[in-house]
C-alpha cells in the first residue's frame, strides 16, 4: 500500500462519492424507521424491507468505514476479521433494494452500484489484513 497523502486523499475522496447516496438513503431510514415500525404493527407488512435495509446499513457502512481507517492508518485497530465480513455482507444486502427504487433514473441507480466497487477497493487495499 502506497502511504503517501495524495493517495490517501484520493481514497477518501473516492470513498465520499461513492457513499453520499447510501448516507443519505441510511439517513431517511431512521427517519423512516419509526414510521414503517408503526405500519408493520398496523398490520401493513410491506414496509418490513425499510427497518432491515437501516440497520443493515448502519452495519455495513461500519464496516466500510473500519477499512477506510485502516486504509489511512494502518496502526489502528480494527474489529475481528469474521464480524468486519459480517458487516460488510449486511452492508451489501442492506443496498440490493436501492437501484430498484431508483429505477427511473439512471444516474441514481448507478450512484447505487459503486459502493459495491469502492468497498472492493478497500478489500483489495487491506487485502492482507483478510490474509492472515
């Protein structure tokens, strides 16, 4: 890994394009939240997806940010290699329903897909911590 500091800013700036969507998406969710937990116990159970897609990206964007961290420092301490692949997972899963809701516009279901290629990035940067 190169440690010079127009790599490291390039990573971070790289990093804020490709997550501003999921941010503000993570955001409207807990927003969201508490109204989809009233509709579900209302008996409306199609907004089920809004709770689990919160957490799951509370989770993921975690783990996104753990290597990220790592990326720039690598004297910090991360969590356990098994709960940072958990977190990322459920980060993953948590953005499956996002291009499907922004399917009329291009733009935004492309803003969708590169968090997937950013976070492969940032796995293939601390590949070595994966290694071991």
């Amino acid at each position: 890994m190169v440690n010079s500091t127009f790599f490291k800013t390039i990573l971070v700036i790289e990093f804020a394009f490709a997550f501003w969507l999921p941010v503000v998406a993570l955001g409207m969710g807990l927003f969201g939240t508490p109204i989809a937990l009233v509709n579900i116990f209302s008996g409306l159970f199609e907004w089920y997806f809004v709770p689990l897609m919160t957490v799951g990206g509370a989770l993921g964007f975690w783990g996104v940010c753990q290597l990220l961290a790592k990326s720039l420092d690598t004297e910090i301490k991360l969590a356990a290699k098994r709960r940072l692949i958990i977190y990322l997972v459920c980060g993953a899963f948590a953005l499956l329903p996002v291009p499907f809701l922004f399917f009329d516009s291009v733009a935004l279901s492309i803003f969708a897909v590169v968090p997937y290629f950013v976070t492969a990035h940032l796995i293939y940067i601390n590949r070595g911590y994966f290694a071991n």
